[in-house]
C-alpha cells in the first residue's frame, strides 16, 4: 500500500499528517499528488468526502514551501476559489492544519462580513488565499490584492460554481491570472458545459476520477418513506426518537423551510439550529460550532449552506424534502459516511416530489428502498398552534397526522422493502383523487392508496 511518505511530501507534512490521524493517502490524494509535484495541471472529478482537499493542499504546500520566495504586497502566491464561505473556510483550516509545522501564510476572503480585516490580511503579501469569487473580485476592485505573481490556482466545486451563477466571475478572475500558472480544476461532475470550462484553463492536464457519483453513495443506507407535506414535520420527530441517530443533518429546499422545521422541533423540547444564506455569518458559526462539539445533536440547512460542511460523526442524513436537482442528492448524503464510515439517509418524499425521486434514481443507478411510514405519528400540538398563528384569518390548519395508528399499516407499516413490486402494482392501479391535497378528512383515504405506489 502507497504511504504518504512514498508520495514524496516533505517531513514537517508528514508530521501534521500523523498528528491529524492520517494513515494511508487516500485514493484522489494517490493518483493526483505525485503528478502536482511534478508540476501538472489537473482535471479532477471527485466530490467532498474523497479528501480531495489534502489532495492539493499537501503538493501546494510542498511546493510553496520548497520556492520559499515571499509574496509581493496584496499579492499572492496560490489562490483557491471555493463556492462557499463554509467550503472556503474549511479549505483554509486544512491549509492551516497540514501546514502547520510550515512557515506557510495563508487567509480566507469571503462576502458578507466587514472587507477591512481581510484588506489588512492580504497587505504584505501571503501565500495561500482561498476566496468565494465575489469578494475576491471586489478586493481585486478595491487595488487591495492583484493576482500577477500567483504560481498555483484551484477551482474546487466548478459545477457548484455554474449552478450558483459564478461563471462571468470566473472568467473575469481568470483573465487577471498569469499565463504561467499551475492549474486544478475539481467538479463533482463534468457536464459539457464544465468540461469545456476546464479546457479553456488547464493545460495537458492530468485527468483523475474517484468515486464516481453512482459509486460514492453505496456505502450509504439509503430509505425513502412516502409520506405527504403535512405529516412530514411528525415523522421527523418520530424519527428522532430512535438513539441510533447520534448526530444528523436535516436538509430542507428552502430557507423559510428551513427555520420552520427548527422552529417546530424546538417548540417541542428538541434544540435544533438552523443554517442558510438568511442567517449573520455569526449566527452560522454559532450553529456550527454547536454542531461540531456535539452541543447540538441536529443542523437543518439548505443545500447551499451545507455544501461542503465537514463534521466527523454524522450518523444520519435526513432529507425532509427531496432536492429539484437530483446531484444535490448526492451532496446531501455525502454529509454522512465522511471518510470511510458508514451512513444512513431518509428521504421523505411527498407526492408532488415523485419526479425528483426519478431522477435521483437515475443519476445513482439504484433503487432507494422503502421504509414504513412510522406508526404511531401524532398531531403534534406545539406544531398545530404555530401554524394556526401563521394561517390567515385564523383558520385551524389542515388535519395533521390524526389518521388512526391502523391507518398506518395500509401505508406501508410492516412492508419490507424487497416487496416493492406488489406495492407498485397496487399504486398503478389506484385512481388519482381529483381532490387537491389538504382538504380534511375524506383524503386521508385517498392519500393512503396514492403513496403505496411510486
Ligand atoms: P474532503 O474530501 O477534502 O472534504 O475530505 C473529507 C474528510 O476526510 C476530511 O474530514 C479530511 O480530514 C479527511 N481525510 C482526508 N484525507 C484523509 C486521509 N488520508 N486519511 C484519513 N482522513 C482523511
């Protein structure tokens, strides 16, 4: 088996290394870091969790630290653009920790936060900047870092990057690089549309693909459990009954999604924070922090603010609603089972999700088994009064999860999931309700026939 040190990265690496617990390189870091100390550009399809990060961190530091040269003022030597303030954090805290026994700068620019602190970071000149596009550019705007003498760039998460609308960003930054640079392209996935972004930066390029999307989530326990919108909220808490769940993340589509399932959970005894673009930098770290010292057993986020979120431990995933886009899926699951350990996600999935659930089967070539709706799910008080304070004209909300515990077991209560195709067969021959969904009593029975089949 490859060693770091057979990978050739220096003693002062190897020792931050052993102090982190690394024993073997992982499969990305064995195929990508002798080709970066060589000098190549390189194409890499590969997502969080395959350590991709110490994949370039560790030949950059190398690099840097062997050309000990200092960067000029508001200059530097390698630049790392990251989608995410969180993702670019967490970049620069691996930069920080592989490097820590090098005398290697290194600083994190990202949006939302005073610019002063970073203007005064980057003044005489660092070594490593890793920057979400939009602030860097505005430092670029401001004359507070130019990027001329940059020997080493890193896009991480191009796909995420395009889907996020960074492209016309990217390409501005782009133009202000030297020609005669070292590149690193990684993307979870390579759509044309990347594929030819990539072509347009790197040269001869080393290409390295690990775990791929369809293999990456086979380590993970994967379950769907039908359920409609309005019972979502009791299922979640049902489901958080069962200690085996010892630190999960709860994902939601949406922001208001988002502080609503937090604000129910806590309204019955269960702390839980919440994570997106809406929140202070400040609140975001606190819910972090809560999270990774184990303070706060949950953390509901959306997919934007959990790309790229690294915490050990996390047992579960639980999707509360499915995304749009079926390789967010992916991302969301990849939460768990984080270097080399298992994980489970549950999916709950309403009626009107059935066609992302298509899709999500298809990118990750399987079929997600079913797990029985929960039984015993209750109408959860706290829940009812939050939302007869939030419906208009203070009307009593829909009917919750008050169908009898029996009612259940025609949901699926019992079914194991290898007899998926009886339930499908059942479900092709049921009759759509005509009624819209939300209306009393008479469509709990039109709901329950409507799930068992997908
Ligand atoms: P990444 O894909 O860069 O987000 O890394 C995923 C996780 O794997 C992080 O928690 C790293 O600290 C961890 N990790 C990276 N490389 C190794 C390794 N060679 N051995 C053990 N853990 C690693």
């Amino acid at each position: 088996m490859t060693t770091f040190t057979d990978l050739g990265l220096p003693a002062p690496i190897l020792k931050a290394l052993a102090a982190e617990g690394y024993e073997n390189p992982t499969p990305i870091q064995e195929q990508s870091i002798p080709h970066l100390l060589a000098g190549s550009d390189l194409l890499g399809v590969a997502q969080t969790g395959t350590g991709k990060t110490a994949a370039f961190a560790l030949p950059m530091l190398t690099h840097l630290n062997k050309i000990n040269r200092q960067a000029g003022p508001r200059a530097c030597r390698a630049l790392v653009l990251a989608p995410t303030r969180e993702l670019a954090s967490q970049i620069q805290a691996s930069f920080a920790t592989y490097g820590k026994f090098l005398r290697i700068t290194s600083t994190v620019v990202f949006g939302g936060v005073p610019i002063g602190k970073q203007i005064r970071a980057v003044a005489n000149g660092i070594d490593v900047v890793v920057a979400t596009p939009g602030r860097l550019l505005d430092l670029m705007d401001q004359r507070a870092l130019t990027l001329g003498e940059v020997e080493l760039f890193v896009l991480d998460e191009a796909d995420r990057m395009l889907d996020m609308g960074f492209v016309r960003d990217i390409k501005r930054i782009l133009t202000k690089l030297p020609a005669r640079r070292q590149t690193l392209f990684f993307s979870a996935t390579m759509p044309k549309e990347i594929a030819d972004l990539a072509s347009s930066m790197l040269t001869k390029p080393v290409q390295v693909a690990v775990t791929p999307v369809a293999s990456t989530v086979d380590r993970i326990a994967q379950h769907i459990i039908f359920c409609p919108t309005r019972q979502k909220q009791a299922v979640l808490h049902k489901l958080l009954e069962d200690s085996k769940i010892e630190r999960a993340v709860v994902f939601s589509r949406t922001k208001h999604g988002a502080d609503r399932i937090a604000k129910h959970l806590a309204a019955a005894g269960i702390p839980a924070d919440a994570i997106h673009g809406n929140k202070s930098q400040g609140q975001r770290e606190r819910a972090m922090a809560a999270f990774r010292s184990g303070k706060s057993r949950l953390l509901i986020a959306t997919d934007i603010a959990a790309r790229g979120i690294d915490v050990d431990g996390v047992t579960h995933v639980i999707n509360f609603d499915l995304p749009n886009i079926a390789e967010s899926y992916v991302h969301r699951i990849g939460r768990t089972a984080r270097a080399g350990a298992d994980g489970e996600a549950i999916s709950m999935v309403a009626d009107d999700e059935r066609s992302y659930l298509r899709d999500i089967e298809r990118l990750i070539r399987r079929r997600i088994d079913i797990m029985p709706l929960p039984e015993g799910l209750t109408v959860l008080p706290a829940l009812v009064e939050a939302e007869r304070q939030e419906s208009p004209r203070g009307q009593r909300p829909p009917r919750r999860s008050g169908a009898p515990a029996g009612a259940h077991a025609n949901h699926g209560g019992g079914r194991r999931p290898d007899d998926r195709r009886a339930v499908e067969g059942a479900g092709a021959a049921a009759p759509r309700p005509s009624r819209a969904p939300g209306n009393g009593p008479a469509r709990d029975g039109a709901q329950r026939t409507r799930f068992q089949g997908r």
